[in-house]
C-alpha cells in the first residue's frame, strides 16, 4: 500500500499488507496500528481497529502489518503510534539488571508509569494494580521488580491499545471484487465458434463450448468484439487490404448498417443468444468478458450521427488510421479532443452502461493509451459510483510511464511484459517491479500469447516452451490468460522475425477441434484447479526468488500473508535441455526452520520428495515437465 | 529535486538539475519547461523563463533540464509542458517520406499549424510566414515541402515557447548560500591551542592558527564547544569517572559558575577575544562554525533556574545522561516535552540568536536525533525568516529514517556513513545513494576522522590508509572535513576493537606542533585548492562509477552540469598492496567521443599521460600516491 492522492487496490476480503517507517527521538518503546475505515464515511467516523491491527517493528524502523478489505468501494487506511512508556522504562530496567546496574531507582517510575497504564484495562484490573502498589510498595526490590516485570503483566498491556499520538493521513483504498486479483482467463472470437471455415460461427455455439472451458478450470471467457463489422476498408485474410465477398474483416473494425458498439453482429446471432450465453457462464461460475475497443469502421451509425467526433484533415476528408507505412482503411479514431468532446465522452461511457445492463462487469479495454488520461479518469470515477462491480483490463502494451499512469487512475488490471521477459535474471528483476514497486496500484495479467502476439519463444521452442511459458504465467501472476489456440500448440508465424499469426484469426474464421494437445490441456486444468485451492497463488505480491546454481533454472515461492499456504516453483527455462542444479533455498521466506526435514509434494506430478535443510537437487527435463510445482506441505 | 511538501535543496547561483516523466496519449512532439520563483511571491507573481529553461527528453518519457537558483531563501520551480502541433505534423510528414508514403494530403494540415504557430513570432515573422503561404499553396508539392520541412523553420520554432496545457504544483525549493554545499572543513578543541598539556590553550592561540589553516586550503574552521564546563562529575583522562583537579573534563558537559550556552569559558579568554577570531578567519577567507549541543552539566545556571526542564525521576531526583552500562554524571539531558517546553524552546532559539549577533553563522549540531523533530522543525523555520545565511550541520550518527528526516526538515548538511564504508562494492552503493536517492534534501559532509570516530581502517592501515580516505572524502563529496591530528596520522586506539583515541582530546589538553605529516600536509592543501579551482568537485550529485578489473582500484568521474569540468579519480583501496587493472571508462559520461585520443592530466603529481579509448592501464603504488585525481583536458 502506498500513500496518496490516487487509491492502491485491494479486493473485498483480502488482507492487505501495509508498511511505513515509523521512529522517534531516543529510544523509546513504540506501539502502531494500522485502522481501516471503509465506505465514503465522514473523517472522524468508523475506524476499526482491532488487536490483529497492531503493526510490527522490523528492520531499519520499518514496521508492517495488515487490515482487512472488508467492504467494497472506496476506503481508507491511517497508521496510528504512541510511546508505550511502561515498556520502555521496562526495557530500561531490564537492560540494567542485564549489565549490572542497580534498578532501585527507577522503580517509583515504574509504578507511576504501571498506574496510569492500567487506567486503559478492563474491569476490575485498575484497582487490583493500584492494590498491588499500595501492598509491594514499601517491601523489598525483588518483590516489586517480580510484579512490575512478570511476563504476564507485559503481555497483558501489551494488547491494550494506547492513546496515538502520530497518524498518518487516511491513505485512499480502492476495493473491488476478488476476480479484479485472481482469476484464469480464456480469450476467443465467438465468430469462429461452430463456423466451417467459410462463414460465421454463432454464440449459441460459443455458449457450447463453455462446459469444456469450465471443465478446463477458467475463470473469466473473454470474447473479442462481437457487434457488426464495417464493409469499407474491410481487410482480408494474413492482413491484405482487399477482402473476400465472404471474408469476415477484423472484428474491432466496429460499426455497420445493423448498428455500432451496442449492436450484435447478426451473424452470430441475437441480445437473446447473448443473454443465454451470460447465463450459461454464470451456472459454470464462468464470466463473460467483453471488448471495449473506442474506434469506429467507416460504416459505423457514429460517422454520419456526429461526423464531428472523427479526427479530420483541414479540408475535411476523415483521416483513417494509420502508423506510416501502414494505413487501416478499415478504422477511424475518435478524435477525443473534439469541439463536441463532452458528448463523445458520453457517450462512449453509455456503451458500458448498455453492456452492464446485459449482465456484462468485465471489460478488456483495448488500447487505452491512445486515448486520453482524463477520459479514462471521468468514466472510472463514474464505474465506481454507479457500477463498483466492473473490472477494466487495460490492453496497454506501451511505454511504462502510460501503463503505471493507467493503472493509477484506476483500471483493475493490466496487460504487462511478462510475454517479452524470458530470461532468468529479465523475469526476476520484472516480478520484483511488479510485485514490488508498482505492486500497490497496477494488478498484473500475465496473457502467454494474444491474436497479436507470438511470441519467437513459442515459434522456436514448441511444445516445452507452451508448457514452461504457462507454467510461469499460472504461478508468477494472480491473473493469467491464454488466448484460444493455445492449447493446441499452433505456432505458424506469418513472415520469420514478426510475431504474427498465419492465417490469424483477426481477419477469417479459425475452427479448432475442441481437444488440443492432451498434455497440454491436462497442465492447463491442473494448473487452475491448483491455483484455486491454493491461496498463495491468488497474488501477486508475495514472490521471493531463490538461487540456484543453473542459469536456466529459476526458483521462485509464493505464499500467503500468514506462511501457511506455501509453493515453490521451480522451471526449466531452457526448452531443449535438460538441467540439474542445487536449488538454494531461504528457509525463513518458507516458514521452515533451517537444517529441518520438510516434505514437498509436486502438484504437478504428485510425487513427493523429503529434503533437508536449504540445499537440495533438482533435475529437469523439458520433455517431460516444465517444472516442479511444490507444496511446501504443513 | 524533487516534489512535494517539505524543500529540495539548491545554493545560490547553482544550476539545479530536475527530472520528471512526461508524455502523452498517441505519440505527439511534446515540450517543456521548468519555471522557477524566487521569493514568497504570490502564486503567479514572477515565474522566471528562459531558452535554457527547456526540458530534453530522454529515455523513457523521462524529461531532464535546469534552472538557476539566482536568490537566497525560499523559492519554487514548476515544470510546464505542451504539445509542439507543427513538430508533430512535420515527425509524421518526415516519416511518410521516409517510408515512402503519399504526404501531399498532409499539407493543408501543415500551413494550418504552421499559421497558428507563428502568431507566437516576433516583428514581422507571422506576415512573413503568412505570404509564404499565399504564395507557395498554389505551387508543386516539392516547393510546399520544401518551406515547411525547412530545418531553420524547425529550429525557429523550437525555440519558441508554446501555452502550456499542463503544470506540476509549485515544488519548494530552500536556496541557501554557496557554503552550505561546498567547503573544506577542519575541526580543532580551541584549549589544546597553545596549550603546554597541562593548562588551557586560549582563543587567540587559536587565532594563531588561522594562518597556517587558510594556506592548507580549508574554508571552515569548526571550533569544538567553548563554553565553561561542569565541575559536578567531571569526566578524567580517557574518559575516567574522576577527574583530577588539573583535568578540564569534556566540553560537552555545558555550564559551570560562570554561565551557561552563552558564556565563554574564562580559560580560554573573553568575548573580546571570540570577536577577533571571528574577525581574523574573516579577513584568511575563513568561516568559524561553532558547536550547538542542547544540555547541561550539573553546574548550568539552567539546573537552578529552571529545574522543571530537565528529566526526573518520580522522587524527584535528576536522571544523568545513561546509556547502561554507561553513566554520564557530568551531563544531564533537558527534557524537551516538559511542561514548561515553550520556554525551554525558546530559551535554545535564542542561544542561536546569541552567536549569530556574535558573527557565527554556521552550527555545528550535537546529536540532534535525539531531540524531538519538531522542535528543529520550529528551530529551522525561524531561523530561515530571520537569518537565512545560517547553516546547520547535523550530527546525527545515527539510522537511516531519523537522519533522512533530519535533512528533510531543513539541516542544511549532515554527518554520513561514510566513515564506515570502505570497500569498494559498499561505496560505491553508498555514493549511488548519496547522490540519488537523497540528493535532493540530503547534503552529505563526508569527515574523515571525528573525536570519538578514529576508524579500525586508519588505525591498522598507517599513513597510505590517511592518504587513501582523505582523497576518497575530498573529491567524493562537496563538503569535506579532517579533525585535527589527522595531519599527525595520530591512530593510538583506547583499546582494540574500539574506535576511541587513545588520550582523547574530549577529556585533557592535546597541544600539536604546527606542521604534521609532510606528504599528508601537502596532500591536503592539493586537494583543497584542487576542489576550489574544479567545479565538478563543489557538487555531490554527479557522480559516476566506472569498471576497473580489480576489486581494490575504485574509479569514478564527477563532472559540472554542461560536462565542462571533468575530474576522475582512481583510488586504491588497499593500503598495504600495489595494484594494478584496465580501467574502463564510459566515455560519454566524460564528453569523450569513442576511440579518440584524450589527455589526462594528474593533479596530484602533474603527470600528463595520452589516453585512447575506453580502456586504460593504471598501476597504483600506495607507499607513493593514493591515487590519481585526473583532470580530463578540454
């Protein structure tokens, strides 16, 4: 957690780590806190506390602790501290007696200090210390340093809260849904769904597809754009600029005769249909996502409505989209920053009011770097008053500064690099940014491929790099996702050196048997039915990478915010070797004492091993797994 | 610098270094600016801007430039950008050129942004520009393109300056005279001046000294405290709990008989004589910085007249400075949260206020982390009202948290770990930190020596180990001090293991003869001269390491903000062991273009040798040099 004017993230009913360097002048015993106060309440009004809000010292006078995100919306959390002044004059006078100093003058000290104390015990204690005083007070030393030392006293004041005398100021907390942390997405065009190649497929036949996707373990379905496609421009197969009679153009070309962002291709069928299949997801506790691409095809109703919303030459021809030399005949930008921009504005915010209305709360927002901060400001604020449910997942594969600013004015999750980041040492320093640095704000979603991106890695690699580049995706991040495809290997690139698709599914239909590679499709639904019983891997930013002694191996743990939930993974990163390697390992990040016996059952695999202390084998072979996925067992 | 609540740091007349990541939706051609404000003017009074005020971007959307802090006390800078339209236009047409695209139906467009952005021109441009247009418009594309793309256009407009569309907040900035950044320091006990060992040396012996201080180059000379001191529990020879009657006892127990904070210890002469050696290390260009150490010795005026400011026991009694199993009978702490703190406060402003009317105007402040921060909050900001030419060093050896907060509420230098860092991965961490991370509000003073702080590093490395950290603290940081006997290479330890002198000048009289060690006499002078004439050394902010083979030889290069004045330094770390490695340099932090020859030239011995390209031998004999403290020739 972080601090400041723009909210950190949490979701409802996480524990919610926060860390703050707390200190004074001399050397004081200190106490802290943490209180939380959810909902839009006035500023004095609704703070909890509780004993389990009691921060605890560390290194360096940074202290930590946790509150839990108990409404959703919009919170706050404050550090509270005081001296604890009973405690410091009773480190005092332990270190006295410890070096031989004699304490007897610091006993009427310690009794003023006890009294006024207890005046914040319950019950009966007041007067029975004051009774204690009054009986000790006139006997010998050892009789009073007894009572005003004994553990029991220490612990009991130790759990009654002192009068702060610091706070921070209450630090803003935005709490979404726990899908907008955890959850294991499957991307498709519904269009391809049920089609034979030539012609469209339907979401009735999407809405069939959803027990295997379930069975699979998914979360969340996210369905690329399904509303008319525009006939200008349209773009053919691989790209081309000439279409076919029958060639369906890229579905984020929006807008046609049967209507824009609010319309369903009639192809794929009817609000009906759509409705039936929102419904179908909900019974396999699926969800349905949907594309919130902000462009227009030229056939789009918007270009005749409000041609004055489109970007235009001085002489006023439209000025298509374009990053020279390539140009899309088939799209027009919205010129955010129009004349009569406020309607713009609103109405793009009335396409997700229109899709909420149809049982829609997740949103993958597409390129939302090329539009406007202060758009994206005004339509989450509104989300969050109207519609706090919603997630957005900004697709924002850009510069860091644009992504960080995304993610901080508020969208729930973001596309990263993870599919560029292959290397040991790359990985790791990226998964310390994002768990460390920006990990109060921008919530990671680690995609392993999209219909943008092959990556050379799954070109060159096959099959071990599917499964290692998944197992990596499913363990490293909360959210991952796979777009369709996927699992059945396909790795055919377009031209050597791009990473696009052949024959991409952008611009025609792509059919799939329902069943890919059976090892594959296995790893998947072990790896989300793992991920659902295990809180560690349900965040993200509780990862610590361990050494080992093989630049291909990497070696990371994850665990919840207790230790009580533990994995350890550990892959091959190299998909045509095997290697073996001493995996060093810190003990205290597990929870185990060194040089103890401890059992770690592959989940992957189900063996279990027994290893002793930090140092311990491994041998990977690529062919056979991509990695160790352990649980570190109780 | 950075923004927020409490000021950055700048010195009158330098030019101050801002950062700051600025981009945009899209990829327009942004620019910027920083505007600076001396003075509490009103919030749009005065901003300054200049052509040099512009802002370069650089690597990943961060932006940098610099502003001339020109007066003393409080100001504020600002960084504004905007969108340079014509410049985006004209990137795009140069791109369509490039790839071979059509730009005729960009040119409209171009006149367009072309005549609003030369409203902005002076004299008669805008008419010029505007009958250009009219007669070109109708002509070929090569003749529009060829006045449009025109680089002097470009330039042109380059260098005027647009509206902006966004502003930071006003950033404070504390600008304090040119001391507070850089200078020599040389620390001295006025009593063991002119002292015979047995009775008390006097400030015009210590005027005496002056002379001999200014011709080895130091700018401050910092007088240890100069007050009457306690007789009640007077501290002995080596810090022994009985004093003999003949021992002065350590000047930091404050007060006797004849006055307090205020008073000058009659031993060592009167105000008279304190004005004269204010007067005399005026008129040498040098400055006297006393000692600013808020408690008592049991003989202060203070403990009879305001007994209610110092801690108590509930008896009653006086509670001593302790630390157990250490007791200070000869020091009692005030008790800055008594009742009575408001006057207690006061009471410790107005012995500041004494001393400035006295001539003083740099302090020296005694352990300052163990008052509460607020009152140097209080302290400070008065003192920045009434006498902004006051600078306060803080000695404040203690965690990282208090000491950066210390530095954020204003002490306008501090005490480091330099002290303790001596390897080379450690420094060079440690300078990265001193430089960056804390650059903007933490101005280090990197001593040497201290009296209590005689390192294990000087005591078992001899002469080549006092040659070695006196280069290392001299051409490091831009405030630098010595503690007088370090020109003697005086090492005698108390015991092993312990960092105190033997005989420690704290507790009795320690005349020296004038001259010390030859070589480490004409080392110093060298160096202080050498930082007068470089400003690449009257700065800590830049500072750069570069690689050397071995792990002994450090290298690193300091440079003025325009690379005008570039030093490098190679240092051997090792005391007892010649070494030698390939140094290899970074040449475009040195403004030296690849695989050209340059000279370096050693400022230490005057050897000149012909350098090529990044890699060069050096050898380093420490019987011989310390190192070598290159000049790279212009």
């Amino acid at each position: 957690m972080r601090c400041g004017e723009l909210p950190s993230k949490a979701v409802l009913g996480e524990r919610v780590e926060v860390r703050a360097r707390i200190f004074a002048d001399g050397r004081p015993r200190l106490r802290a806190r943490v209180r939380w106060r959810a909902g839009r309440a006035g500023p004095e009004r609704g703070w909890s506390s509780s004993p389990s809000a009691a921060l605890e010292p560390g290194h360096e006078d940074w202290w930590s602790g946790a509150f839990d995100a108990d409404r959703l919306g919009l919170g706050h959390f404050r550090l509270e501290a005081w001296e604890d002044r009973f405690g410091t004059w009773r480190d005092d006078v332990l270190r006295r007696i410890e070096v031989g100093v004699d304490p007897a003058p610091e006993i009427p000290s310690g009794w003023e200090l006890l009294l006024a104390a207890t005046a914040r015990l319950s019950g009966s204690r007041p007067n029975e210390v004051g009774r204690a005083r009054l009986e000790l007070e006139g006997l010998d030393l050892e009789s009073q340093l007894a009572y005003l030392l004994a553990p029991e006293l220490g612990e009991e004041l130790a759990r009654v809260e002192g009068q702060p005398v610091v706070a921070s100021p209450p630090a803003p907390v935005w709490v979404e849904r726990p899908r907008a942390l955890f959850g294991s997405w499957y991307e498709l065009f519904p269009r391809s769904q049920g089609s034979d190649g030539r012609s469209s497929g339907t979401l009735a036949a999407t809405r069939e597809r959803l027990p295997a996707l379930a069975d699979m373990g998914f979360d969340v379905v996210y369905l690329t754009p399904i509303h008319p496609v525009g006939r200008t421009g349209r773009r053919g197969p691989n790209n081309s600029p000439v279409a076919g009679s029958a060639d369906p153009g890229s579905p984020w070309a929006i807008g046609g005769p049967e209507g824009g962002h609010t319309a369903i291709d009639p192809q794929l069928g009817s609000l009906a249909d759509f409705h039936a299949l929102v419904r179908a997801a909900r019974e396999l506790d699926l969800e349905v996502a949907m594309d919130y691409a902000l462009q227009c095809s030229p056939d789009h109703p918007w270009v005749q409505q409000h041609p004055d919303w489109f970007a235009r030459r001085p002489d006023g021809t439209m000025r298509p989209a374009e990053n020279p030399p390539k140009r899309y005949d088939d799209i027009y930008p919205l010129d955010f920053g129009c004349a009569d921009w406020r309607a713009l504005w609103e109405a793009c915010y009335q396409i997700l009011e229109y899709w909420i209305a149809q049982g829609v709360a997740i949103f993958r927002v597409d390129n939302p770097h090329t539009k406007p901060v202060p758009f994206w400001r005004s339509v989450i604020e509104r989300l969050r008053q109207e519609h706090p449910e919603v997630i957005l997942l900004a697709e924002a594969f850009t510069r860091p500064a644009m992504m960080r600013e995304l993610a901080q004015v508020g969208f729930s999750q973001s596309y990263t690099y993870f599919t560029w980041r292959s290397g040991k040492d790359e990985l790791t320093a990226y998964l310390q940014e994002v768990a460390g640095e920006t990990g109060a704000y921008l919530r990671p979603n680690f995609f392993v491929n999209t219909p943008d991106i092959l990556t050379a890695e799954l070109q060159e690699g096959g099959p071990p790099a599917f499964r290692s580049r998944l197992l990596l995706a499913a363990t490293m991040s909360s959210s991952y996702g796979i777009y369709s495809g996927f699992e059945h290997l396909e790795r055919e690139v377009l031209q050597p050196g791009s990473e696009d698709y052949l024959d991409s599914e952008k611009y025609q239909f792509r059919p799939r048997p329902e069943a890919g590679d059976p090892t594959l499709m296995e790893l998947i639904r072990t790896l989300n039915l793992t991920r659902r019983q295990h809180p560690a891997l349900q965040q993200f930013r509780r990862i610590f990478f361990h050494w080992t002694d093989h630049p291909s191996l990497i070696c990371y743990s994850k665990t919840d915010l207790d230790r009580q939930d533990r994995i350890l993974v550990v892959a091959n990163l190299d998909p045509f070797q095997p290697h073996e390697s001493m995996v060093h390992l810190d003990l205290s990040e597990l929870g185990v004492r060194d040089d103890s016996d401890f059992l770690v059952q592959d989940l992957l695999g189900g063996t279990e091993f027994h290893w002793h202390g930090a140092h311990n084998f491994v041998r990977l072979d690529p062919q056979r797994a991509p990695g160790h996925l352990f649980w570190v067992r109780p």
